[in-house]
C-alpha cells in the first residue's frame, strides 16, 4: 500500500529535504498495517473494501510511528 510510503514521507518532510532520513531494515509496524489492511478489507463486508484497508494501514502505521518517537 503506497498510502504508508506517502505517510511517512509527510511526516518526516523537513528529514527527506536535507536527506537526512534514517535508514531502517524493516520497519515492522507498516509491514502490521499492510497486512492488517488487506484482511479488513477483505473481510469487512460495510463501505469500500479499499478505504477501509487504507484506514487501518494508516492507524497501524501512526501508531508505530507514535510508539517510536517515545
């Protein structure tokens, strides 16, 4: 989902501009909304099966990024 590549670039705008972003092997909580994105929309049968895996992507993916900033 490209939604969690345009999320983080977002929010870590000012890193990208001075090309100072932190390399990561894996970051583990947008591989979790990926997944977890995908299985909600396929299997929450209300509204769009995109937007919904979309929403969770996001939810999962700020609240890694929450988590890591602590």
């Amino acid at each position: 989902m490209g939604i969690i590549l345009i999320l983080h670039y977002f929010m870590n705008r000012k890193a990208y501009a001075d090309d100072t972003v932190p390399e990561k092997k894996v970051n583990w909580w947008a591989i979790a909304g990926v997944v977890l994105g995908a299985v909600v929309a396929n299997l929450v049968k209300w509204g769009f099966p995109a937007i919904n895996g979309m929403v969770v992507a996001t939810i999962c993916f700020l609240i890694g990024q929450a988590v890591q900033k602590k």
